[in-house]
C-alpha cells in the first residue's frame, strides 16, 4: 500500500539548496568588473550578493541601481561558459530526490536564477529529470518573495499550497514560502547563516538535506 505523505509536493530553490554554483558567479562577477575597470571582489563577498537573482547581484556588485547593460551582458556570457563545470550537486541531494520520486512527490524548482541557466545547469548535473518544472523570475513574472513566482512553480505539480513544501537556505524562501501559503523547510548549505534561518522561524530545520525524506512522509506519524 502506498505510503501516505505529508506532503504532496516539494518546491526547491536552486542555488545553495541543490546546487553549488558559488564559484562560477563568483567567477562572472569578476570577469564583468575586470572588464570595466574594477578590481575583483574575494568570492565570500560575492557569496553574499547571491540570492535575489541577476540583477540585484551586479547591482550589489557594482554598487549601482542602475546596472548598465555592457556589465549584465559581459557577466551572461562568462556565466553562460562556466556555470554547468564549475557548478556541482550538493551533498545527499540526488539520492533524496529519487527517493522522494520513489514516494510519488512532486518536485519542481523556483529560482531567482534566469531559466535558461536553471535548466543548463540542472541538465549538466543529470538532475533536472527529477523537476515537473523549472521557473525563473523570467517565466513567473515575479521573482521571490513574491508569492506569485511560487503559485506559478507550484501550478506545474498540480497540488495546493497546503499540499507543499517549499525547500531553500534563505530567509527570502522562507518569506516566500510564507507569502504562498506553504510550509517551508531549510538548509544551511548556502549563504545564510544558522541565526538569520532560525530567526524567519522556518517548519522544519533541516540539519541534512536527507531530513526531508522523513519531513515529507511523515503523515503516518502525525
């Protein structure tokens, strides 16, 4: 008899939740900034400019509001070489992602990341296999936290809000899981620290990405 989950459907974030891609933004964050003129920034710095998706990272990058255009395209290009080599899956996700496919979950990812890199990268890594979609800011209209870059992942499971789980490593999931109705777990393999993800008192801490497959189907227990 198939086991009864808690959770229909899990939503991920991308970057320091699955995947590792720290090195190569930080790489065509400072391809860009050689390229007009600037010195390079060390790559924790640029570490904690990720999450909100292109543009607010070269704008914090560069320290502007207005992001010129030679700088996003210059950073594009250097992205677009680099991101599957340098990107690598993070620790116990590919084995609990087919173990939640096992379960019959459905997943899909929701990423401030554009699209067309989201699923470059996830296809290099063999991972996208697992998604039912993936959908930047470019798709969804919105970007996180708003709930309707979400609603727009969550359509492609087919499920309620109250039937998912959203996954990420920032306080900014947190909101947007949230803002959408969802229950929200979290890790701690991307740029926020233990503190600020205990402070947007997140459903679930995950101390292992594996923690999620007994978080997901744990119906059984309530």
């Amino acid at each position: 008899m198939p086991q009864t989950l808690r959770y229909r459907a899990v939503l991920f974030d991308l970057d320091g939740t699955l995947v590792d891609s720290y090195a190569a933004l930080a790489d065509a964050v400072n391809f860009a900034r050689r390229q007009h003129g600037l010195e390079e920034l060390s790559a924790a710095r640029i570490r904690e400019f990720v999450g909100g998706g292109i543009e607010p990272l070269l704008q914090r990058a560069f320290n502007t509001t207005a992001v010129p255009r030679s700088v996003q395209d210059a950073f594009e290009n250097r992205y677009d070489e680099i991101c599957c080599e340098e990107s690598k899956v993070l620790a116990n996700v590919e084995a609990t992602l087919e173990t939640l496919q096992a379960l019959g979950v459905l997943m899909a990812v929701c990423t401030n990341k554009p699209t067309t890199f989201s699923k470059k990268i996830l296809s290099f890594l063999e991972l996208a296999q697992y998604f039912e979609a993936i959908v930047g800011p470019d798709v969804a209209g919105a970007r996180k936290p708003d709930p309707q870059h979400v609603l727009r992942t969550l359509e492609a499971t087919r499920c309620a809000p109250s039937e998912a789980l959203f996954v990420g490593d920032m306080p900014i999931d947190v909101h947007a899981a949230r803002a959408s109705g969802m229950d929200v777990a979290v890790v701690t393999t991307g740029s926020s620290s233990e503190e600020q993800l205990r402070a947007s008192r997140p459903d679930h801490y995950l101390e292992h990405f594996s923690d999620l497959v007994n978080i997901v189907g744990a119906a059984n227990e309530q």
